[in-house]
C-alpha cells in the first residue's frame, strides 16, 4: 500500500552530513589544478576557494529563512515558485532535471568508476567496452550506470536505507579528508611551501607546460570568474537538503542550521585542503597534474607508490556517498513539481516505504543518458552560470516574500540581512557577468537550455487543463 506522507526521520546530523556529503564529491581532488592555471599564484588559489566559499556561506544562512517559512518537500523550486510565479518555479525545476541534478548525477558517477580503474584496470576510460559505431562506451560509463541504478534501488527502499549510507560515508570521507590534510601538513616541505608564496599576489596564466602570460586588469577579473567555476562546482549542491524537508525532523530548526553547519565544515576542509597542496606540491605540478588529478599527486608525495590507491579509495567513498545524497533530494522536486501538475503524475506518489519511487527512477533514466553521452563534464562548465543565476533569484526571493508574505511565520530570519543577501546578489551578477563576456561557452548553453523551458512550460500547462 502507497503511503500518503513523507515520513520525518532525519534529525540534525543526519541533515549536516546530506548537505556536507551532497557538496563533496571528485570537485576538491581535481579543480584546483584549472583554478591555478587560471591564476597562476598561491595566493590567489586560495582567495578563489575563499570568495567561493564565503558566497556559499552567506547562501546557505539566506536560505534559512526560506527553509523555515516553507518546510516542505520541493526547497528551492517552492522558494522561486512562493517568490514569483510558477513559470520561475518551473524554469528552475526544468533545468533541475534536465541538466543541473542529473548531468551532476552522472559526472560524479563516472569519477566514481574513473577511480575505480586505479584498482581494477579493467574499468578505464580509455577502453572501449561497446562501439555502436555513433557512439563508443567506456566500462567507466557502465560502471556510472550501475552505482547510479544501485543507489536508486537503495532509495526506493526508504529514507532510512539512504541515510544511513549518507551518515556512514560522509563521516568516513570528512575523517579521510582531515587524515590526508594532517599528513600531508606533516610532509610539507619549506623549500617548495617559500617557493609558491614568493609571488603570492601576481595574477597571471600559467600553461601546463609552463608557460606564463599576464592579464590586463578587465581580462584578470575574467581569469577569476573562469577560476571560479570549478570551486563553484565543488561546493555546489548544497542546498539538497531542503529538497527533502518534509522528511526531517523539526525542519524549522534543522534545515537552517545543518546548512550552516555542513556548508562551513566544507569551506574548511576545501581551504585546508589547497593549503596542503600548496605545501607539498610547486604551483608548476598543481597546473600540469596528470588528468588534473592534483590529490593523486599530492598523495604520492605524501605516501609514496601508495598514495595512488590511497586516494582512489578515498574518491570511490567520496563520490559513492555524494551521489547517494544528490540521488535522495532530486527526487523531492519533481515530487511537488507533479503535485503542482507540472511533472508526470506518477512521480507525484509516494511507494510503500514513503518515497516518490517513479521519480526515483525517471531521475535515474536520464542521469543514465548523461553517462552514456559522455557529454555531462561540457554540460555542468555551462550550467554554472545558470546555478548562480537561480541563487541570486531565490536570495533576492527573501526580500520579495517580506513584503508579499509579511505575516508568515519565520523561525528563522536571514543572518546578515539585508547587507549579506545583497552582497551575495552583487558577487553573483560580477560572477555571472564577466563570464557573459570573457567565458561566453560557460554561459549560452545553459541559459538555452533553461528558456527551453518556457514553451514546455506552457505546453505542460495546456495539457493540464484538457485532463
């Protein structure tokens, strides 16, 4: 028998540890390698995981007071829905599914099994497991398919299969993550540290080959908001736990502070992280790292022959968890987007372990598409602009909803406000705008792919009012 409710069983912890563990994925092992190239200077590496950060943090105590207002199934589509009307609120979840959750689903998927193959050969990318002549598969990508199938049956089975995967893994990798860190701190080497800090502040490219070149002053704030897209999509994904508010316990209370929470231990942990990098590895090595996998690097520094299969554990748990919690949320906005008569009907119900299964599954279809075009990692470079688009929509929603909700209840108000929302407003139309000028590929696709949305919109809407 279906059950007609979500049923409240994740407390505190296990809320910290979705949006920790929904945010760390494969981005901390292998972005910082772009973001130097980009920069071309220690200081500047960490001043983009700062600025990325800090955005993050000032996102994440906002969305607290829209969590507390509406704690209910659905996040950030309800906020933009609440705040505008339900063309946003669509576009939002249209890009959602389309691109931004299951293209995410399925690049974490695949540097899962791309990690995998430092243990078992067999499952490189390089191999060619099926060639439809159109299309050539790799066992990576098959490998993708069958943990993102796995990880859905898993969740089909209820919200406690998953969150006990989510809780156990997120603790294993943030206690690998500190172990890597406090190693590596112990094998820093002075001479290679003094080094990367002589010239901390000059801006500039930095090839892999070792070329340099230097920026004028317009094209260097371009060279950080490109840098920025890959510390952008390492701490993306953290507000998924507002998608599943419905199914936690005192979500007025608990969505807002496990976003601080689980935002701030990653901010951390990514900050510690590169300065651990800078210590063991010259700038020259973080950029040209082999497939930019600067944590490889580092750990055969660090542990020698090792280190390889020491950090390729630590992805396979690091991926394996994420993608457990990005599977778990994005099933929620299609939920009410169906219940608002915007999705298939079936994702609207809930199966006999109190889960929306149909959306679950259709979630788990099109990530699976994404795995096999080999296309998701061009995909999610483009949809980050359109991520930061909606954040700063649903942040400037709180000042909307003051003045068109005044009298709902806020348990929880905005810290900072109004200073920190506009702040993050203005850090989010810098971003956003020097990449329409200097990294226009980062920016078109996605917002095509988003204003597909408005005629599915209104055709969804017509076929709803013939039923």
């Amino acid at each position: 028998m279906a059950s007609t409710s979500f049923k409240p069983t994740l407390r505190l912890l296990d809320a910290t540890m979705l949006v920790a563990g929904s945010m760390i994925g494969s981005g901390i092992f292998i972005v910082s390698a772009d973001i130097t190239r980009n920069v071309g200077s220690a200081g500047w590496l960490i001043l983009v995981w700062l600025i990325t950060g800090f955005m993050t943090l000032i996102a994440a105590v906002s969305y607290g007071e829209l969590s507390a207002m509406y704690p209910k199934a659905g996040g950030q589509y309800v906020y933009l829905k609440e705040a505008y009307n339900p063309l946003i609120g669509f576009l939002y979840g249209w890009s959602f599914f389309s691109v931004i959750q299951t293209a995410t689903i399925a690049a974490v998927g695949v540097a899962f099994a791309k990690f995998t193959a430092y243990l078992v050969p067999a499952f490189s990318e390089d191999n060619v497991a099926l060639d439809l002549g159109f299309l050539r598969i790799s066992p990576a990508q098959l490998l993708s398919i069958l943990v993102i199938v796995v990880l859905t049956f898993i969740n089909t089975r209820g919200v406690k299969s998953g969150k006990g995967i989510q809780t156990t893994l997120t603790l294993t990798k943030l206690i690998s993550l500190f172990g890597l860190i406090i190693f590596g701190l112990f094998a820093l080497k002075p001479e290679i540290w003094d080094v990367n800090w002589a010239n901390a502040w000059e801006l500039r490219s930095l090839a892999a080959d070792g070329g340099t070149g230097s920026y004028t002053t317009i094209a260097a704030l371009g060279a950080i908001a490109a840098a920025m897209v890959g510390s952008i999509f390492s701490s993306d994904s953290w507000h998924n736990v507002t998608f599943i508010a419905g199914e936690i316990h005192n979500p007025k209370r608990n969505i807002g502070l496990s976003l601080f929470l689980g935002t701030l231990i990653v901010t951390i942990v990514y900050l510690l992280t590169n300065i651990m990098y800078l210590g063991v590895l010259p700038l020259q090595e973080i950029a040209s790292a082999d497939k930019d996998r600067v944590a490889v690097s580092a750990a055969q520094v660090i542990f020698g022959h090792a280190g390889t299969f020491i950090i390729a554990v630590m992805i396979m748990i690091s991926t394996f968890g994420c993608n457990n919690g990005l599977i778990m949320a994005g099933a929620r906005v299609y939920y009410t987007m169906a219940n608002d008569g915007l999705f298939f009907k079936k994702a609207s119900v809930l199966n006999n372990a109190a889960v929306p299964g149909f959306a679950l599954w259709i979630q788990c279809i099109v990530a699976c598409l994404w795995s096999l075009s080999g296309k998701y990692g061009d995909l999610l470079d483009m949809i980050s602009f359109v991520v930061v688009v909606f954040y700063m929509l649903t942040i400037a929603g709180i000042f909307i909803l003051r003045r068109k909700r005044p009298d709902l209840e806020r348990p929880y108000k905005a810290f900072g406000y109004p200073v920190l929302p506009v702040l993050y407003i203005l850090m989010g139309l810098t971003f956003c705008g020097l990449l329409i000028i200097y990294k226009p590929k980062f920016t078109w696709p996605g917002l095509i792919i988003t204003l597909l949305g408005i005629p599915v919109y209104y055709l969804v809407k017509r076929a709803s009012r013939k039923k």
